[in-house]
C-alpha cells in the first residue's frame, strides 16, 4: 500500500516499521498490525478493503 495514503498523525507501528516507503505486507502481516499491536492504519485499511464494508 502507498505510504502516501496511511495517517501519519495516528497510532501507527506498521509506519514506523516501514519508514519512508510504500508498504509491501502480506494479510497475516496487517491482522498482526491490527489485532496485535493495534495498528489503526491496518485496521482502517482491513476494513474498507473488506466485502463487508463493500456490501454495506
């Protein structure tokens, strides 16, 4: 994903670990960010990237 369209401003360990390029991290990696660390970059993009999202 483009690091251009991640929030810099908000809690964000994937983009520190990613620093200054696009970011190139498998499924597991973005559920981890999320779930684990609790990455609002990775669950912002879990859920508008989701079918769920798409069909509501």
């Amino acid at each position: 994903m483009p690091k251009a369209s991640l929030d810099t401003n908000t809690w964000s360990p994937m983009v520190k670990d990613f620093t200054n390029q696009d970011l190139d991290v498998t499924l597991a990696d973005l559920l981890t960010y999320a779930v684990s660390k609790s990455d609002n970059n990775a669950c912002d993009f879990l859920y508008t990237k989701s079918l769920v999202a798409q069909l509501r």
